[in-house]
C-alpha cells in the first residue's frame, strides 16, 4: 500500500521535531560553533546527493579533514544521535501505518497475518484432515544469536525505548497542550541523556551481559507479544475450521547466548550454567506476578457458585498453609481457586532460580514442587478447565487464558538453550580422551572415514570410566563438565532446557558421531528406558563443498548402526542447520543463495526417503550477504516441501532490537513469519505458491556458476584483493570494538579461511562497497541475457518465481546502500596505486554492471523503484550518512599515519571512529 500525503507528512513531523530537540540540545551541550558546523557538514552532503559535482566532494572531505579530533568527535555524535532518532520515527511511523491498515481491513484479516493465511488454506480447498495434519507438524522456532552486530550499549538501547514510548504517547493519546509540552520536554531530557552518554564500552561485554541483553526482549515484549499470535491462531480455526485446535505450542523461541562455544572461548560450564539460571529466573518472576494477579482476580465464591471438587481437593493436598496462602484462606475462606493460584505463586517462589547452579554442580538440595513445565501446567490448565466446564469461560478467557498460554509457550526456562561446538574441536577433545583410555592412537590425524569407523567401534563399546583422569587438557577437562552438567540438568529440570547440540563446519558423519559418543558416555543418548531425555544433534552445513554434500552425509548418519538407534527414538525427527554467512563468504551472493536452495531441496528428498521428519534450521544473519531482509519472503522463496510446517530461524544482532524492541513491530513480524510457514506447508495438491518451471532451475546453473567464477577469481585468486580489504575497509578497528564477547576469528591464525562471515560484511558496509550482497551478480545476468528472449526469460523468472524475486530485490537494497564514490574515499586509504586501481575498478565496473542488469531484469529505471517507501527512507538517510564516511575516512588517515598506534592520540582517534562506525551501521540499519 502506497504512503498518501498525509502518512509521509506525519512522518516528516515527528523527524523534524526530534531534528529540532536534536538542535536544541547540540546548541546547549556542545555549542553554537559545532551546531554551526554540523550544519555546514550537512549542507554539502545534502548539495553532494543532488550535484554531479566532483568538486563538491573534494570540498566537503577538505572540511571534514581540517576538523581537530574534539570537532571531529562532536560532528560525528551529532550525525550519529540523528540516526538513532530517525529510526525510532520510522519504527513510530510503521506502527501508525500497521495500525490504519489493521482498521482498514476490518472485518478482513489483515494481510500476512495468521487470520490471512488460515482463510487462504480454507479457501484453497484444504480440508479439516488435512488441516488437522499441518497443524500437527506445525513447529516455529526463532533463536536469539549473541553475533556481535550490535553495535549499540545497552545502557543506549534502553534510553531510545524511553524516546520511543514517549513519540507513541504523542501519537496515540490525546493530550491537552500542556501535557503535550510535558512529553516534549520529557523527550528534550532524553535526548540530551542520549547525547551524554557514551557509545562506546569501556569493556567487551561478558557473555552473561549479551544473555540479560537477550533475556531483555523477552521481559520487555515476547512475554506478551506470543500469546496475542496463539490467540489469534485460535480465532481464525474458531471461523474456519471449528472442529480443530491450535497445537499447544506452536511457536516458541530459542537461543544460542551462553551456549555457543564455536571459537568463544568465553563460553565455559560455568557460563552456560548461570545461563541456565538466568532463564529460570526470568520465567519464574514473570509466572510469579501472573500467579499473584490471579490469586487477586479469581474471586470466585464456592457459596455462589458451584466449584468443582478437583479444585477444591488441589488445594487441601498442599497441607497446612503459611504466609500469604495462609492469609487468603483464613481471609477469604470461601474462595478456593484464589487460593490454588496463591499457591502456585508460593511453588514458584520456593523455586527460586538461586539453588539451579548448586543443583546442576551436583550438591543435593531438597526437592522442589515446580521443577519442570508440567508442574505449571497443572495447576492452570485445571482452573481452566474447570472455569469452563462451570460456564464461567469468559472468567478463563479474561484471566487465565494468558497466563496459561505463557506456562505453554515459556515453560519455567523462557527459552531453549541450544549448544554449539566447532567439529574440530569435538575431535581434538576425543584424540586426547582416546589416547588416555588406550582405545585408538593418533584419531586427530585421521581422515572422515577412518574416524568414522573407529567412532562406530567406539560407540559398540561399553561406556567407559571417564573419572580418573587427571592433568587433562582444559578443552578437554571443559568438555567432560559440560556434558555432566548437562546430564545434571536435563535429569533434574527435563529436557525442555536444551535445544539441539548444533555442530558448526560439519563435513562428514563422524563430526555428529564425535558428540553423540561424548553424550552415551554420560548417560544422554536416547534410550529406550529414557523417554525423550536426552540430546538431540544438529550438523550445521555451511559451505559450498559442505551444503552439496549434505544429503549423503544425511544418508550415511540415518543408516549408521550407532546413531540409527538414536534417530528412532527420537521420533525419526532430525534438525539440519544451513549457513548463510559462510556459504556467501566462501561462493558469492548469488552461488551461494542457489546452493543453499538445492541444498534444501536435495535434504527434503532425503529425509522423505528415509522417512524422516525434517526440521531446516536457518542460520541467517541481518545484513542481505548472510541471509537477511524480510523474513516472511524468505520463507515463502524456499523450495517447495522443504518448509513441511517445521522451521527454526537464527535473529541474530541488531535485527533483534529492529524486530523485538516495539511489542506492535513484534507482534507483526510474528505474524508475518507463522502465516508465511503456513502457506509454504500447504499440502502439494492446492498449490498455494507455484513450483519452479525446469528451465528456470536450469537457468539457475548457468547464472550460479558465472557468478561464482566471477566472486572467486575476485576473491580468491586476486591477490591484491586481501591487501585492498585490509587498507581500504576499517577491519581492524571493528575488530578492536567492544560490541561483542566473541573473537572475529575462530582461531588465533590471522588467514582469510580463519576470519568469521560477519566481520567480513561489516567492513565491506561500512566503506560503502557492501561487495558480498552483490558482486557476481551482474556478470551472471549479463552473460545469460544476451538475447532478448533471454531476458525475457529472466524477467519471468522475477514476475513469478518467489526464489529469484526475492534473490534480486534483496540484491537491490544492498546496492542502494553501496555508493562507488563514497567508497571511492576508501579506496584513496590503499597505499599502492596499482593495488588501488586494480581492485576499485573492478568493483566499480562490476556495480555499474549489476546495477544495470539488475534494472533491466525487474523491469525499473532506479533501484527500489519496485519498493518506494523503502527506496525514499534510503534516500532520505544517504546524505545524513555521507559525513560519518567523509569523517571515518578522514580519522583512519590520520590514525595510520600515526607513528604509534598505541598512544592516547591514537586511542582518542580510535573512539571516535567507533562512534562513526556506529553511526553508519545506524543510517544503513545495518551492520554485518
């Protein structure tokens, strides 16, 4: 739907006032002269935008240049608060738009909601049984990544959500004009807190800092957010399909914070462990409040009406009351579900999460009443039923039903923890185990099948005695006590804590075999006796070699004798996790998205074969090179069968504060995700997205393979590309950043292959180039659409293949955030002219010709002209952007020309290029 006039001028409204409070408070806290000057800097990158004019640039970097470090550090907070502000008018603008177009509607749902997506299925013919069968597959899991993209303090975020509630107060209530000043003025001591206070950390944070960060989202809005989504899945089945129910839990959330090992070595037991608590934590306060609200609303009188016995006797088998319960029922005598939920809030009390640490190091504790989900469960589910079945379901509905969907949803740990470890590091911990027990010498050394077979002979063994050790590596010695600790925890707590063991860089079945044989040796293979307590493996496949391979090393592992036992009692179910990051690193942006699409297509077919029940885990990051952009088309571009009902997604970075920081952008992002899983699982006869012709899949070779020569021979066979990278891009000082608590590399070695996906891609966004959402291609179309029945083709393809659409149009966004004469300034810092020349012109040709192609293709004269309201905010940012990249330039000069790179200059010059380089990733929206 197109902005009107009226939309955009609110818009522009709420970004002239915040601009304005901006202004006040520039001149107030640093001065007329740097307000002056800001302005100054301003005027040239907005005539910048508008002239062709070479001249202009030279000017505005010779403005720039003569700024000594404290104008520089003031110029670029200026830019950099504006940024922050005009995201939150965007994000206060989405909400107005989402909430005229929820209205519009009525009665209609709104589109891309559950309600649209349950009456497409009904309106395509789907019928109750096999709606029933959808629903009973339908599992959406979304997990909370600790990438370290966020740029931004907690300490900021918090305060831009201050901003934030007090720009809705504005729009939503109506305030007299004193009140209104109030908030403004409310806004003007926000704004100057934002200006005081410091961008950078003083310190990485730790990893339980990134889990309270996490855990922040959660308390703030999912808690409440979930519940509104299973509620209105529950509607839209009540109209439609009123014989069927929603599952129970449907749509739930994980995470990686605290649990991700791969090349952190941050990540100890002891963190994981205080993670674990951490997450109990949360839940059991948030459970407790709603326990005491209820002990509040349920007044229900068992003189006035009849109250069933199973309530009645639920309260008696507690014994003698204490406290608070003892209060109420001396009290309220006569009030018995007020005092049922008084006595789960004294269960979730005594449930405190302190004890969890001393448990899970195995100290013996009194047992506990609310130990695991079914504890909760219990005592809501039965004053649900029981308000129901006495005709007092509107009771249930206002006071319960919420609280009972949060019992569901969160459980007593708000979110499954998911471990991850790098397969060699897996390996190197069992070489050394092996070597002590005597079983096998020299493991490390082997290759994929030789280890493979000695872990099946390892696994046919009994298990043996791993105590006496001592003197172990601390890998291995790590490994032991976290494999303990969890056998601790899921005997204790139940299996609902963890998610899957997630196996990073998996190449073959031995790097799965490697953890399941650590899990048999304590206890948590699935066993017959076991139920589902025990571990689950996930093979994380991530490059190009790796995802075509993918489907054999599948094979292999579900006919192996020691992990087919464990298949089945598992249900047969298997999570398989595709890297975008990597595969865009290691093959280019259009080879690697065609392979992570076959790869898919290719695992579908093999688990159908083998008759198992597959669950594809996405591990997409936030910028367009790792798999971003909107998560519902992504969903709806996947290959037919694939989806199945079943998906888990990684949020990683800043895309969690964009996606989870407002409760209404969360609610409609959630909405948009469960609708597009839905209409991918619709069964094959009705056809709810079309299948992809053979010629289109055919062009697909052709066009990856060009686009692959093309990222390659940049990439991987110019030298003088990695020098290029390391001059003209601010690597080095993103890796010095305190943003994260991971390294930018999985080991010590300073080699390209060592280096993580993500810093590679936030360096190429801040200088502009944004190379990896792009390059390869615009030689890829132009080589194919020679002919103009080629192109015709291709802009079919476009018209009517979700895959190639959404593959283009997210292509397009990082063009539009590329700019060649911005990143023309950074290619001036390569110190060798050849270096430099050879490396930009290819890059800039290359641009050129992708831009070209690209607009031919789509059938558009300028980027994003096929998305206008996305095209004018870009548009709208560059020339607020421009200065920070005229100023970051202008700093890593001056720092590089230092003659030691350690002192207090230096140091000073370096805060304020971190400043800039969160102040681009702000204007962008984007990090790595």
């Amino acid at each position: 739907m197109p902005l009107t006039r009226e939309k955009q001028e609110r818009l522009s409204e709420d970004i002239h006032l915040l601009g304005d409070i901006l202004g006040h408070v520039i001149r107030r806290q640093a001065g007329i002269e740097i307000f002056e000057l800001e302005e100054r800097v301003r005027a040239l990158a907005k005539t910048r935008r508008v002239e062709d004019d070479p001249a202009i640039d030279t000017r505005l970097a010779f403005v720039v240049g003569r700024l000594d470090p404290r104008e520089a550090e003031l110029v670029a907070r200026s830019f950099t608060t504006y940024f922050e502000l005009t995201n939150l008018a965007e994000e206060q603008h989405r909400v107005r738009v989402l909430r005229e177009r929820e209205r519009d509607a009525h009665p209609q749902p709104l589109p891309e909601s559950v309600a649209s997506a349950v009456a497409s299925l009904w309106r395509a013919g789907v019928d109750e049984f096999e709606m029933r069968r959808l629903l009973n597959r339908l599992h959406i899991e979304l997990v909370f990544t600790a990438h370290p993209t966020q740029a931004k303090r907690r300490t900021i975020l918090t305060k831009l959500r201050r901003i934030s509630a007090a720009l809705s107060d504005l729009d939503l209530r109506d305030l007299l004009p004193a009140e209104r000043q109030a908030l403004i003025d409310q806004l003007t001591a926000e704004v100057t807190l934002l200006w005081v206070t410091d961008r950078s950390r003083t310190s990485r944070p730790k990893v339980t800092d990134e889990v309270r960060t996490g855990l922040f989202y959660f308390d703030q809005t999912l808690w409440d957010a979930l519940p509104v989504v299973y509620h209105d899945m529950a509607a839209a089945l009540a109209q439609y399909y009123p014989t069927l129910q929603p599952p129970d839990r449907f749509l739930t959330f994980g995470s990686w914070i605290g649990g991700d090992r791969d090349g952190n070595p941050n990540v100890t037991t002891d963190v994981t462990t205080e993670t674990l608590r951490l997450h109990r934590g949360l839940a059991l306060e948030k459970h407790r409040a709603a326990a005491r609200g209820l002990d509040r609303a349920l007044s229900i009188s068992d003189q006035l009406t009849d109250v069933p016995d199973a309530v009645e006797h639920a309260v008696d088998v507690y014994g003698e009351p204490e406290g608070h319960l003892a209060f109420l029922q001396d009290r309220y005598p006569n009030e018995p579900y007020r005092h049922l939920a008084a006595q789960l809030g004294v269960d979730l009390a005594e449930a405190s999460a302190g004890d969890m640490i001393a448990r899970l190091q195995g100290q013996d504790l009194p047992p506990l009443r609310m130990r695991r989900m079914e504890n909760l469960l219990e005592p809501l589910a039965l004053m649900d039923r029981s308000l129901r079945e006495a005709g007092m379901a509107d009771i249930a509905r206002a006071d319960l039903e919420r609280s009972l969907l949060q019992a569901r949803i969160f459980g007593l740990h708000a979110a499954r923890l998911d471990l991850r470890q790098y397969s060699d590091y897996n390996t190197a911990v069992l070489d050394e185990l092996f070597g002590r027990l005597g079983w096998i010498e020299g493991f490390g050394e082997m290759d994929g099948p030789d280890r493979a077979a000695a872990l099946s002979d390892a696994l046919a063994r009994p298990v043996p005695d791993l105590t006496n050790f001592d003197e172990l590596s601390p890998q291995a010695a790590e490994t032991l006590n976290l494999f303990a600790t969890v056998k601790r925890a899921v005997d204790y707590y139940g299996p609902e804590l963890f998610g899957p063991y997630v196996v990073s860089m998996t190449h073959g079945p031995e790097d799965i075999l490697a953890p399941l044989l650590l899990a048999r040796w304590h206890g948590l293979c699935l066993r017959q006796d076991s139920g589902p307590e025990g571990m689950a493996f996930a093979p994380l496949f991530e490059t190009r070699a790796d995802l075509r391979a993918a489907p054999e090393v599948m094979t292999a592992l579900f006919t192996h004798p020691g992990y087919a036992p464990h298949l089945a009692r598992a249900g047969r179910r298997q999570t398989i996790m595709i890297g975008y990051s990597d595969s865009n690193k290691d093959a280019g942006y259009l080879a690697a998205n065609w392979e992570l699409y076959q790869g898919q297509d290719a695992l579908a077919r093999t688990c159908a074969d083998h008759d198992v029940v597959m669950t594809l885990f996405h591990g997409r990051g936030g910028t367009i090179a790792r798999g971003g952009g909107p998560a519902n088309r992504a969903i709806l571009a996947q290959p037919p069968g694939s989806v199945g009902g079943r998906i888990r997604i990684t949020e990683q970075g800043e895309v969690i504060a964009d996606r989870y920081g407002h409760p209404a952008i969360a609610g409609r992002h959630l909405q948009q995700v469960v609708h597009a899983v839905l209409i991918a699982s619709a069964p094959e006869q009705y056809r709810l997205l079309p299948r992809p012709k053979p010629e289109w899949l055919a062009v697909m070779d052709q066009l990856a393979a060009v686009s692959y020569r093309a990222y390659r021979a940049l990439i991987y066979e110019t030298p003088e590309l990695l020098v290029y990278w390391s001059q003209a891009t601010p690597m080095d000082e993103i890796s010095q950043m305190r943003i994260g608590s991971r390294p930018s590399r999985r080991t010590g070695a300073a080699t390209f292959d060592s280096l993580r996906a993500i810093p590679w891609g936030f360096s190429w966004m801040q200088c502009r180039h944004v190379l990896p959402g792009w390059f390869g291609v615009g030689q890829a179309l132009t080589e194919f659409g020679r002919s103009p029945a080629d192109v015709a083709l291709l802009q079919e393809m476009h018209r009517e293949w979700a895959f190639f659409r959404n593959l283009l149009d997210n292509s397009q966004v990082s063009m539009a955030q590329a700019d060649m004469g911005i990143a023309r300034l950074y290619a001036g810092l390569v110190e060798e002219a050849r270096v430099r020349d050879l490396i930009f012109g290819q890059v800039e040709a290359a641009f050129n010709l992708t831009r070209g192609a690209i607009l031919q293709t789509i059938d558009c004269r300028e980027l994003l002209d096929n998305d206008p309201v996305l095209q004018r905010s870009v548009r709208r940012r560059n020339p607020y952007i421009d200065p920070l990249n005229f100023i970051q330039v202008s700093l890593l000069r001056r720092l590089r020309a230092l003659p030691d790179p350690e002192s207090a200059e230096a140091e000073r010059l370096r805060d304020t290029i971190f400043l800039t380089i969160n102040g681009i990733a702000s204007g962008l929206k984007n990090t790595g």
